[in-house]
C-alpha cells in the first residue's frame, strides 16, 4: 500500500473547506465592487481579490498560516492595485 500525499490527505479529509468558503465569499464581494465600477464605466478585477483575502482568512480558521500569510497578503496587494487601476482610469477620462 502506498502512502498518501499531501493534495490527497486533504482531499479526503475535507481540509480547505473554511478556505473555499472564505474565497466564495471574497469573490462574491468583489464581483459585486466590479458592478459598482462598471456602472461608472471603469473596468476591475477586484473579484479575484477578494477571493485571494477570503481564501487568506479561511486558511487563517484552518490553522494553516503559511497560506494565510500568503494570501492575504496577495488579496491586499490585488486590492490596492484594483484601487490604483481605477483612479488611473478616471484620471484618464478627466483628461480626455
């Protein structure tokens, strides 16, 4: 018999869950920020953002603090830069 794994460990026994519900959760904030700025004729991604920071903080309830620490710091990052992408686009329509 061989030994499982890590992808497979968690797998079966259901680790990832409170990560995937936090990214479900984060990905459906931002999708509704992306409305928001596509009203206003911007275009963003803050969707898959807020999936990486909700990933973050369900790894944080996992007990799996090297993704937590990742990831949140990624969904913060893709946050600012969704924010620095929309003043861009609206300092560039005030000048046209």
């Amino acid at each position: 018999m061989r030994e499982l794994n890590t992808r497979e460990v968690e797998a079966v026994s259901g680790a990832g869950f409170f990560a995937d519900l936090g990214k479900s959760i984060g990905s459906a904030i931002g999708g509704i920020v992306d409305l928001g700025t596509s009203a206003g004729g911007l275009t963003t991604d803050a969707t898959t953002a807020g999936g990486t920071l909700g990933s973050g903080i369900g790894s944080i309830l996992e007990l799996d603090i090297v993704s937590a620490i990742s990831n949140i710091g990624s969904g913060i990052v893709g946050i600012i830069n969704v924010g620095i992408s929309a003043i861009s686009q609206i300092a560039a329509k005030k000048s046209s």
